[in-house]
C-alpha cells in the first residue's frame, strides 16, 4: 500500500475492548503531519485509551493503528515510544529522581553528552517557566502539582519527538499559568511543526490549541473538524460542549 507522507497516524476500523465489552469502537480517523488534533469529550467517552492506541500501550482487538504507515502491532516498542513524547495525565515522573533527571531521562537513554543534556534541561525548563537554578535540584514531591504537571511537558518535549501525546497536561494549573502555557504551547507547535494529539475536556483550550477537534462520546468519534466547522455541528454532544463556551455572566 503506498504510505501517505502527510499523514502521521491512521486508524483503520478500530475496536478495543476489555472483558468484552468495547472501551472505543469503530475509529476511522488520520493525523496529519504537523497538526494539533485535540480530542474532545467527556470523562469516561474513551480520550485516553484513544491516545494509548497510538503508542501501543494498547493494540486494537480489531482493525488496525498505522503509525509511519506500520501498523503499531509491529512495531517495535520502544522504537515506536523514542518517536512519541508522551504526558500522561498523572504526570507520571519518577519520584527518586531531580527534575534535572526526570527532563533529561529519554536524552540520556539515547546518548547525548551530559552537558548537552543539562543545556536542553535548562532551556526546557525556562520554556515551562520553572527556573532552572531553582528547580533542577528537586525531588518530584518537593513540586506542587501544576509544577510537576509542567516538568512532564518539559520531559515529552526533551527528546524532540516529530509527535507528542498530552493528556490534559494543563489540568491542574491556575487559570492564568494555563493560558499562558497554552499560547506558549501553540507558538512552540507551530514553530516546531510538531505533531500533537492533545486530550481535554475543555472546550475552551480545544479552541485555543486546535488545528482540528475529534469530539468522543460513548467510545466512538462523532466529529471531526476544524474549529469552524465544529462551530456549526449539530451532534447533540457537540451542543452540548458549545454551551460551555458561551460566557458565564
Ligand atoms: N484498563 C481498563 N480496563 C477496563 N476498562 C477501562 C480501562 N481503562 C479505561 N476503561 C474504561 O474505558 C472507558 C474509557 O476510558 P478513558 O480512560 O479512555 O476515558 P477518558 O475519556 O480519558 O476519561 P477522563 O476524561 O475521565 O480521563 C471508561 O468507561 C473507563 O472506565
Ligand atoms: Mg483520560
């Protein structure tokens, strides 16, 4: 089959079930290079194990996930992982490291020179807006949770890895920090080119970040659009999402 170069990541009929019963169903969608995807939905409609499909912490139980144009099921791991940043939504660091460490672990593990390491900590550290003299030195527990939740963002982006999964990786900010992030993050994406499926339930930072929206509801996708025409869906779930972006007073 010829590959599609635009295209990132491509799900073809994809089911995934646990006990039986499926988590996510019947997902047909493609991510194209140096987009930001975000998915969209409630709690519980099947956002995370949408993005676990991509870098085969899960594999279909039907149909297939092509990443590069190889379906995931055969590639190997953790070839497949170096190639995506991932941020999940615990933030998932290693506690008994620094945060100098915990940025720099995927750079370690693919040999750079130590001080090349420590200049892309700091660097990323100042792009997160933690200063680096001030934080390197910590331990995970000594952060307060938006601080952690930013050293994550800082350790998806270490590597540079063409796509980056983020999983609400702003939930547990301050309004102001998470806008300003926001805007930081969608300078930096467009810059960079990146490729990026990004996780939340909020509409307002889907408006924000997207190149387009996938709205899930009940395990399946039921739009997908840019930002305009997600605007004039008529899906009731999409509705009910657009009620929330009108102001509150
Ligand atoms: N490992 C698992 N085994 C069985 N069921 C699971 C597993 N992981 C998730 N689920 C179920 O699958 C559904 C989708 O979960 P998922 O984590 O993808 O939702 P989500 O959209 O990310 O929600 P949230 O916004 O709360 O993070 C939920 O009903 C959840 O209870
Ligand atoms: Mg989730």
């Amino acid at each position: 089959m010829p590959q599609d170069n635009q295209i990132a990541v491509e799900f073809h009929n994809v089911t995934f079930s646990r006990n039986n019963r499926p988590l996510v169903s019947n997902l047909n969608f493609s991510i194209h290079r140096g987009e930001a995807l975000i998915l969209l939905g409630r709690s519980g409609s099947g956002k995370t194990t949408t993005m676990k499909l991509i870098n085969r912490l899960f594999i279909p139980t039907q149909g297939e996930v092509l990443f590069d144009g190889i379906p995931t099921a055969q590639w190997d791991e953790i070839k497949l992982r170096r190639k995506i940043g991932y941020v999940i939504q615990e933030t998932g660091l290693f506690p008994h490291f620094t945060v100098e460490r915990n940025v720099g672990l995927v750079p370690s593990l693919e040999g750079w020179k130590p001080k090349q390491i420590k200049t892309r900590v700091y660097e990323l550290l100042h792009l997160v807006g933690l200063d680096p003299e001030k934080f390197a030195q910590r331990y995970p527990h000594e952060l307060s949770g938006g601080q952690r939740q930013r050293v994550g963002v800082a350790r998806a982006l270490a590597a540079d890895p063409p796509v980056l999964l983020m999983d609400e990786p702003f939930g547990a900010l301050d309004p102001i920090t998470r806008l300003e992030l926001q805007q930081e993050f969608k300078r930096l994406q467009q810059e960079l080119g990146k490729t990026v499926v990004f996780v939340t339930h909020d509409i307002q930072e889907a408006f924000v970040l997207a190149s387009r929206i996938g709205l899930m509801d009940g395990g399946e996708l039921v739009v997908l659009g840019t930002t305009n025409e997600f605007l004039h869906s008529q899906h009731p779930e999409a509705l009910a999402f657009l009620q929330c972006l009108k102001p509150a007073i």
